[in-house]
C-alpha cells in the first residue's frame, strides 16, 4: 500500500471514530429545559419536603444543566398528580414523587386507567415511617393509655391523615379493626397540615411521618406513642413498636421518583444517574438519619419488583378493609 492510500485509510478510520463517539453523544439524554418535578401530595408534608430537599441538593451541587420546578398536584389522594404523569406532554422533562398512594389510589380508582408498571423506575430514595402522635394536653403517655381513652370517646375521638383511604386511614382502619375503636377520621392535603391541626388541638391524633412532626415533637407539643415499624427508630429510642406491644402490624412508605410513562431509555437512565448522587450526597444521607427514613437506593427491574410486591400487599389490605372489592 502507497504512502497516499495509507493516509487515506487512516483518514477514513479516524473520521468513522469520531462519527462514532459523536453519535454516542448526541445519543446521551440530558434535559434541555426546566424538568417538571409533580409532587402528589400538598404543601408542607413529608413528600414535599423531600422533593424540594432534593431540587436544593440538585442545585447546590450543579448536577443538572436545567432545574427541577415542584408542582403540588394532591387532588383525589394522588390522582390528579397520576393523571397528569399519564398525559405528560413531554415525559422526558417530566418526573414525579411518591407516597403509597401511586399503589392504592389506582387501585381505589380504576377509572383513572392509570397502570404504574408504565412509569419509569427512576429510583427509591427511602421507606418512611410512622408513628402515632397525640398532642401533651391530652395527658396520653403509652399506647395503653391512647387504646382506654380512643375507646371511651368512640367517634368522638378524631384522627387526621393525608387523603382519603391514604397510608394514614389505612394504619387508622387498622387500629379501629383490630382494637376494637370508632375513630373517625378526616383526611387532608397533607401531612405538614395534618401536624398542625394536632398541635392546635383541632385534631386528636395522627400517624404523621417523623418529618411531618418532628418540630411539634421538638417544641414538646406532640408525644409519640407507638412507632409502625419492626424495630425502635434511634430518634425515639423510647417509643415502643406496635410488634413490641403485641400487633402483628408494621408499615412503611415509599418516597420515590417515578418518569413518566413514555419517557425514553437515554432519559431513564440519566435520572437514575442524577437520584443516585442526591442519594450518596452529604445532604441526603444526614437528612435520612435526622427524619428516621430507611432503605437503600433502588431502582431498574429492583424497583419495579418491589411496586409489584408493595401494589398486592395494599390491594389486600384496601380489600379487608372494604375500600375496594
């Protein structure tokens, strides 16, 4: 081979690398204008004030080229924020975060036609708990004590929660079910709302999320009196779980990015890239510990795997209690 046509060879080879890596490039997702960040909850509660944690987290660390805008979509326990999600204009800028209700409200609601195996699995971010709260006045100190006092008052005795046949009215269907109690439960847009109206005593108790709680809790407003967990959270070393006082009951709540139905494999993979590092970041890590969240990071086939698990556990659950059929 000539001099010239070794030239021409190389040429060639070197102008097919380079189309190569730049098709690579031009391949790779990257959000070219703000990301619709949905929140199916209300203002104030444990899910909006992880969504906003996170776009702070985002922010400050520069890792995405385009912000992430939180929207409050919490009509119909969840529906309005699944609703939108479904006809999401543009699913690669569009992304959500959820509670329990992306499991029960389809479930609740069939005409929503809304199948969350369609979604993408961006990432688990955690597992929320639970506990139960009365306010110091009450003079409410153990689990004993709430169970005599609920009995007596019947219906009387009011629980708050967020949203209708929510996480918080299936752990207060529990406790009416099994403990042989009448309490009447009032459902609101969310959790930080829901804390208030404890501490206000216009509610009598609730089974906020640590998050939700925590500065009532710190101010000496609110008294815990059982975690819904398998073990004592280190925040409340002193709060038993129900299991240490006989229930067969422990309950937990996702808090989850999901993508929206129709979003592309290149963005899927590039908010699982981007939650993975709000999840290893400093910020993340200590605001689990201070909330009591656990759970490692999922996400993939892992995540949608455990919304198949946690889908049929809660249709049990709505079932027995006769939320559905």
């Amino acid at each position: 081979m000539t001099i010239a046509k070794k030239m021409i060879v190389s040429f060639v080879g070197a102008t097919a690398l380079a189309a190569t890596a730049f098709s690579g490039i031009a391949n790779a997702f990257e959000p070219n204008k703000p990301v619709d960040f949905v929140i199916m909850a209300g203002k104030g509660g444990g899910a909006d004030k992880m969504a906003r944690l996170m776009q702070s987290i985002i922010e400050k660390e520069n890792l995405a080229p385009r912000p992430l805008v939180p929207v409050n979509k919490s009509g119909g326990s969840g529906a309005e924020a699944l609703v939108a999600m479904k006809n999401a204009n543009d699913p690669n800028h569009t992304i959500m975060v959820t509670l329990n209700s992306f499991f029960t409200t389809p479930l609740r609601q069939p005409g929503l036609d809304v199948d969350i195996m369609e979604f993408a699995p961006v990432g688990r971010m955690a597992e929320d708990t639970f506990l139960l709260w009365v306010h110091k006045d009450e003079g409410i100190t153990s689990f004993e004590q709430f169970l005599k006092v609920a009995a007596e008052r019947g219906n009387g005795w009011v629980m708050g929660g967020t949203g209708k046949n929510s996480e918080d009215n299936i752990i207060t269907d529990f406790l009416n079910n099994n403990y042989n109690l009448t309490m009447k439960y009032i459902p609101y847009k969310g959790g930080g709302e829901v804390a208030k109206q404890v501490a206000g005593k216009q509610l009598n108790s609730s089974v906020n999320n640590p998050s939700e709680a925590l500065g009532f809790f710190e101010s000496g407003d609110l008294v815990p009196l059982v975690a819904f967990t398998d073990e004592r959270l280190p925040m409340f070393p002193d709060v038993p779980t129900l299991r240490e006082l006989g229930g067969d009951f422990s309950y937990f709540m996702q808090r989850a990015v999901v993508g929206a139905p129709g979003m592309s494999a290149e963005a899927q993979a590039y908010y699982q890239g981007l939650f993975q590092k709000v999840y290893d970041s400093a910020d993340w890590q200590e605001y689990k510990s201070s909330k009591s969240l656990m759970g490692d990071f999922m996400n993939g086939e892992d995540l949608k795997a455990y919304w198949t698990t946690q889908r049929d556990r809660h249709q049990t659950i709505l079932k027995a209690s006769g939320a559905i059929k």
